[in-house]
C-alpha cells in the first residue's frame, strides 16, 4: 500500500514534486517487516527550497492579513476532511507505526478536536486594550502571526504531534515547513493533500520528508525561520535550541519524558493496576508520558507488583490490524534493539526482572519488531534504567514508605512531563500534585489530555506549551500599538 503511489510527496510552494536529487526511502511495516510505501527524500537543497517558499509567501502574500473568519473556516474544513477520510489516515498511521488500528483511530479524532478547537479559539481572540491615562490614546496590543515556522515532529505519534503544530500556526497566520519523522511521513504526506483539497493557499503549509541529519541544518539554521517548534529527543532538541539561540530565532522544545506514576497504599486498587499497566504499555510505551516509573507505597508493593506481571503477562501484542492486538510492535528493527540493550542493562545493574525480557517465541510473529511489556522490580534512582528514557515497553518499579520519599523520588528526574498520583486521600492528593515538577499531573488517572489545556515540560523535558490559548501564543508576536489620536508636542526640548 502507498499513500500516493508514484505521486511526488514534497509539498513546496504550492506543487507536489519528486525530491531534486531522486532520492527515494522505503517505509517498513514494523509488524511484518514489509514495504509499506516508496517516498521521496527530500535533499538540504529540496529543504532550502521549501523555506524560501515559506519566507516568500509569508512577506509578500495574503495569508498572514487574512482575516480570522477565514482562517478558522479553513481550519474547519480540514477538521471535516479529517473526519471524512479517518479510516485511510488510521489505516495509513497503523501501517507506518505498527500502532492498533484502535489507537490510530483515537489518534485521528483527537488531531480533528485539534483543528476544531483553534478554529474556535481564533474566532474569538482580541486584541488587548491599556488605559495609559490619557483619553486621546488608544493602547493596544494585538497578536500577529509570528512568520515561518519549522515544524519537526517524531516517529510516535506522527499525524498527532504535527497537528498540535501545524493547526494553531495556521490559526495564527504563519506559514510554515512541515517535517515528519523520516520513519513515519506517511500520514503526514496524506495530511498535506487533504489540507490542499481543503484550500490552503500555496507557499503557507509546505512539506519535505527525510533525514533530520541531512535537512537539519537547512530547515534550522538560517535566518529566514522565525520559529522552530520541535518534539523529539532530549539530544536534538539541544542541538536545535543551540543553533537557534545563536540566531536569536525563537524555538519551542517539546522533549521527552521519565514519568513517574505514584501509588499509595489507599489507592483505589482495579484502577490503579489496570491505570499502571495502560499508562505504560500502550503503544508498547512509545509515548512520550509514559508512566514507566511505579513508585508504589511499600506496604501494598509485594502484591501490587505481582498482580502487574500476571496481568502484562496477558497483554496481547500482534499486527495493529489485527482487532485481537492490544497493542502493536515497537516502530522499527533499530528500535527493539535499543529497548533490548536497556533491559540488558537493567539486568546487569541488579533490578529483578520479573515479567517479559525475552523476544517473543511465537513464529508469527517473527517478522515483526514486537517486545513483550517487561516489568523491573527492586529499583533504584542510581540505576540508568531509572533515569533514562527507553521509550518501550519497560516499567521500574521503586518503593517508599512515607509521602515526602514518595514526592522526592517523583521529581528525581531531570525530565518534567508527566506524573501520575494515585490516592483515595483528596487532601494528600493535592498536596503531592502541587509538589511535583512535571508539566502534567493526574490524579486518579493518568494519559488523558485534551486540546483546551496546555501540554508541555518542566526541566529537560522542554520550553514550550502545545494545545490550549499557549499553544497559539506561541505562533504569535505581541505588538504594542499606540495611537494618539489628537497629536501635539511631547514638549520635552525647549528649542530656546
Ligand atoms: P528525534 O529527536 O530523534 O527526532 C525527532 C525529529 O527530529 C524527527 O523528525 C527527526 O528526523 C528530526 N531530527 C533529527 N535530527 C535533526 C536535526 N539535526 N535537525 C533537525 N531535525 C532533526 O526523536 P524521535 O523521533 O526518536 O522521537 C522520540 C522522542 O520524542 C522521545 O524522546 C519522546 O519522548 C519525544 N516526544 C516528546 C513529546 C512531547 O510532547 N514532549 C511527544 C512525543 C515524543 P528523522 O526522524 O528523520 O531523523
């Protein structure tokens, strides 16, 4: 299956062409290990192109005066094109990233209430008045479009995290580069087309796909982008912010996370195994907020733990298509190997495996890249597998007795995304959520998010807000406009 066949998939200045140097990349089925789609690979040169169109039809084009009406109808008419074509774009994403057709289709709702909720939100933003003392001055501030913006998303959630970009810098006015994962474009390239068909002017969404490595430097250091929105790793988001605090271009990191999900011993226990297990295991822990950190109170742990591994035991991973599949493989062949390498490394560091740690034996599914969740107990902070991301599907359990350890071991970490706290103590439970340092806090839940409220990182795990009124702002400048409507003399010189 492609998505455009022998179509060209870079999307520069309003026309669809083949990348400059023939450059072709195929796309592996992580669940097979089939070829899902031949794509264009963009060259730096194909990359500089589309920047240029981006500056082009930023400073002499329409699109940043447009008015608002029309931006937010635009944005609707994608929202219902998403809705129309949701079954190919889940199908295409399931295909690309191995995720279950289930998870996909979540995945795809949730970019709509993204384009539907900017479209909203821009319909009813307005400018800032200031009473600056004088009634002959009219003070305002009002919000422009910020200019071009490059925005690189990750392999995970690929349609998902560019939308969360690509929506409200539309809302705002920008034009922009888009650059998916170069092992996930698929979506992204079907997306494009889709917001073509919805009418979005040429030169203000452009398209290259490819090796970050290869169109890093073109997309990013350069000073004809004004923005750079990136979500990824901890690795490339400083090497980005790095090259745009040289150039003094606004960027906005969006990096991982090692999240903590804290369990007291009067938590409510069906939701908090089954809320442990999910918060971890789905998309074989592929999430940025994965709960992989379990800080559970040591008086419950011995039982707790043991019924997390007969559970995970139960898991069924398979082909996402399949609707038996509870969750799907890890993306690629290079990824299970670098999950691998962290189990190993665990086990050398002396925490107990208890669950999973072994390819799975079943021939069928051979061929894919799947892992099986994975559970290790009897951890502590001075272990790497505590510390680092691994981004699959591997949970660590720690332990504490007292509430102070547990909001201490909750922010050891020098990422800050996600955290989780389980309590049937209300008065407990505000306390440690208003302790932790993390961008996002459940309490008696864990992964839900939803457009209104801002996502994003404390400490390393970034700078930037997405989704919400900060996920626009930051498309946008802020210009203070006074206009005095009776002039006359500051009267400041004399002239005598
Ligand atoms: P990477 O940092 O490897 O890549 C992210 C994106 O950056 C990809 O499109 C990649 O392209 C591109 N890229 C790589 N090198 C450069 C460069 N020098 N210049 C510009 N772009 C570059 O991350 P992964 O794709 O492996 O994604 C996983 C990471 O993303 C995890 O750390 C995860 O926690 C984080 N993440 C954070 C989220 C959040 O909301 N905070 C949400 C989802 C994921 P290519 O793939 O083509 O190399």
């Amino acid at each position: 299956m492609s998505v455009s066949g022998d179509l060209p998939d870079l999307y520069i200045g309003g026309a669809w062409v083949h990348s400059s140097d023939g450059g072709k990349r195929e796309l592996i089925n992580p669940a097979d290990g089939s070829v899902v789609a031949v794509v264009d690979e963009a060259t730096s040169d194909d990359a500089a192109r589309a920047v240029a169109a981006a500056r082009a039809t930023f400073d002499e084009g329409s699109w940043p005066a447009t008015p608002v009406s029309e931006r937010a109808a635009l944005l609707t008419r994608i929202a219902d094109l998403l809705v129309r074509d949701k079954e190919l774009l889940a199908r295409i994403e399931t295909d690309d990233t191995g995720k279950t057709l289930v998870e996909s289709r979540v995945d795809i709702d949730d970019v709509v209430s993204v384009f539907r909720y900017y479209a909203e939100l821009i319909a009813v933003s307005s400018d800032r008045l200031v009473d600056v003392g004088d009634p002959t001055v009219i003070s305002r501030v009002v919000r422009e479009p910020i200019g071009v913006c490059v925005l690189i998303a990750p392999w995970n959630y690929p349609l998902l995290q560019i939308s969360w970009k690509i929506a409200p810098a539309l809302a705002a006015g920008c034009t922009m580069v888009a650059k998916p994962s170069e092992v996930t474009p698929l979506s992204t390239i079907a997306f494009v087309r889709l917001a073509e068909e919805a009418g979005v002017p040429p030169g203000v969404l452009n398209l290259v796909q490819g090796s970050g490595a290869v169109l890093g430097a073109a997309l990013t250091d350069t000073d004809d982008v004004d923005l750079i929105s990136f979500t990824g790793g901890l690795a490339t988001g400083r090497r980005i912010a790095e090259i745009a605090a040289r150039r003094v271009t606004k960027a906005a990191v969006e990096l991982g996370g090692k999240n903590p999900h804290i369990v007291f011993a009067d938590a409510e226990w069906e939701s908090s195994v089954d809320q442990v297990l999910t918060g971890v295991f789905l998309h074989s822990g592929q999430v940025c907020s994965s709960g992989t950190r379990l800080i559970v109170e040591e008086s419950i742990a011995d039982d707790f733990v043991a019924e997390l591994a007969k559970r995970a035991a139960k898991i069924k991973f398979g082909n996402g298509l399949d609707p038996a599949s509870e969750t799907g493989p890890l993306v690629s062949e290079q990824h299970r190997e670098k999950v691998e390498a962290y189990v190993a490394l665990g086990i050398s560091e002396g925490a107990k495996l208890v669950v999973g740690g072994e390819r799975p034996a079943d021939p069928t599914l051979a061929t894919g890249s799947f892992y099986p969740p994975t559970i290790f107990d009897r951890c502590d902070r001075t272990m790497r597998i505590v510390t680092e991301e691994t981004f699959g599907p591997i949970l660590t359990v720690e332990r504490f007795t007292t509430e102070d350890e547990a909001i201490m071991l909750g922010n050891d970490t020098e990422y800050g995304l996600a955290a989780g706290v389980r309590t049937s103590d209300a008065a407990r439970g505000e306390r440690v959520v208003r302790a932790l340092r993390h961008g996002t806090v459940w309490l008696n839940d864990f992964g839900y998010y939803t457009a209104a409220a801002e996502w994003g990182g404390f400490k390393k795990s970034g700078n930037g807000r997405e989704l919400g009124p900060a996920g626009l702002a930051e498309y946008q400048e802020m210009k203070h406009i006074w206009h005095n409507t009776t002039p006359k003399p500051a009267g400041w010189f004399k002239g005598d």
